[in-house]
C-alpha cells in the first residue's frame, strides 16, 4: 500500500474560503498518513526533500505550492497528488482535479499518468545564474503583470485573474526570442508564455496543449491595451473568435533580453532575468488524475 504525506498550504488563495479546516481536513488525515503544513515561502520544498519514507506527496495548495514540491520530491520515485486550493490551479485542470472533491477522488482512485515538466534556465542580471522545473506556465511581460494585481482581489479567489486582465495595461520590452524551428531576431513583446498546460490561470489558452507531448507551447504577444482586452474577452468568453498573439510548438525555446524582466514560473516571480532557456523534459512526473487512465 502506498504511503502519501500531504503538504498544506494554508495560505493559498482559496484555502480559507473553501472552510478546509473545517470541512476537508478530517477526511484528509483518514486518506494520508501524514499532513504537514507550511509557515513560509520554500517551505514545501523543504518538507519535500526530507519525505524520502513516503511513496507520494499530496499538495494541498495551487501552483506556486506544486511548484515548490516538484523542486524538492524524488520525481524517479514519488508520485504527486493534487488537491487544489489556489486561485489559478492550471496543472489540476488539466488532471481534470477541478475541484476539492475531485482531488480526493484522485487520491482514492490512485489512477496517474507520467506528465512532462519544463526545465527553465535563468541568467540575472547581477551575473547569476538558476535552475528550476515548472510544472504549468513560464511568462514575461502582461500575464506577470496580471499575476502581481490578481494578489491585490485575492478576497474573489479566481476571479481575481479576470479583474486583474481588465486593469493591467501591456508594456513593450525588447528581447529575442528563439525557438528549436524558428528565430525571428531582436523583436518588441507585450508578453511571452510558455505553457505545459492547456489553463493559462484558470482559462483555457492553448487548445494543442498536452501533458504527455514532449513540446512546449509557446505564445508570443505584442498588443496595445485595446488587442489584449479583446483578446482576454475572447478566451474568457469561451468563443475564441480573436486571437492576435502568435502561437508555436517546441521541445525548447530561448531568450534573451535588452534589459532584466520579471520572469513568472508557476505563479513565482524572479526579478532581474536577463536570459532564459526553456527545455521540456518529457515523462518526467508522475501524477494523479481524475478520470480515466
């Protein structure tokens, strides 16, 4: 039998909201057989690192939580469970875990599927370099922007995301961008993202996306406020009748930048970035789903 230890993070953005305490939290410790919770940033990864008795780790929390795990689990070994509690949870929509309910339904089951991550290699501006896998979305430019305002409506949970499109308006940055196929030389961006998940947040941005593919998909922008609220009015609407970005597929990608951007990795942000690698690693994590195998 399986021994799972869940990490909580009670500060994620719906935590509190969803009474978890209250109402989820007794049935969690009857499924696992520890639960841990966080006290600070990088936490999960510590706990993470020192789980080496466990055969999964369960992260109660959303994607900036998952992101910590995958940093600190022993991905040859442990797998990885999902019960989200962020405002964005893009990685558990796509597991088809939607919701508190399914992410239990997941544990239950033990159904999992072996998903790619992406490997981002970052230069900063003051000479340093890092390393750091990425489970769902890697961005520059407006969708980090969006990201830093949605924390100022974190009371509206994923909403949140949808007030912040509305009020955020894109600023150009010069860069160059290339991929495995595809080098278009020094170009102004409003934003690029490089995405493992179909959810961009919690909206559905990359029709073509999978977890199993081995590619990222990349999505490249350079819009005044205008073209980008049409373009958010689009997706939100389900429509998809306006899409003025450019869109590509690649097993990497690369950057590099006229002068140092913050880098967003699963809802972290990194100031100073003046270079970025992005390399999908494919098979990489094993991780429960809701839903059929």
């Amino acid at each position: 039998m399986s021994k799972w230890l869940a990490i909580v993070n009670p500060c994620s953005g719906r935590y509190k909201s969803s009474g978890f305490d209250r109402q989820w939290m007794p049935e969690l410790r009857q499924l696992v057989d520890s639960v841990v919770r966080t006290d600070a940033a990088g936490a999960a990864t510590r706990i993470a690192r020192q789980s080496k008795d466990f055969d999964g780790i369960l992260v109660v929390g959303g994607d900036g939580t998952i992101f910590e795990v995958i940093a600190g689990l022993e991905r040859e070994r442990q797998h990885l469970g999902l019960i989200p509690t962020g405002r964005g949870n893009c990685l558990a929509r796509d597991l088809g875990i939607r919701s508190i309910a399914d992410g239990f339904r997941a544990l239950q089951s033990g159904t999992s599927k072996c998903m790619d991550l992406m490997q981002a290699d970052i230069d900063i501006s003051d000479g340093g370099q890092a390393s750091y896998l990425s489970a769902s979305t890697i961005a520059l430019g407006y969708v980090v922007s969006v990201v830093d305002r949605a924390a100022y409506f974190s009371a509206v949970g994923s909403y949140g995301y949808a007030l912040a499109t509305l009020m955020t308006r894109p600023n150009s940055f010069s860069c160059r961008f290339t991929t495995a196929d595809r080098d278009d030389g020094e170009r102004s961006c409003t934003g690029i993202v490089i995405n493992n998940t179909v959810h961009l947040a919690n909206f559905p941005a990359f029709a073509d996306a999978h977890l199993q593919d081995g590619l990222l998909d990349v999505m490249a922008l350079n819009v005044g406020w205008l073209r980008q609220t049409l373009h958010n009015l689009s997706i939100l609407s389900g429509l998809k009748i306006y899409d003025p970005s450019e869109h590509n597929q690649s097993a990497t990608a690369r950057l590099s930048l006229s002068s140092p951007q913050t880098l967003m990795i699963d809802g972290q942000l990194f100031p100073g970035v003046v270079g970025l690698s992005v390399e999908s690693l494919p098979a990489a994590l094993w991780c429960l789903q809701n839903g059929p195998a």
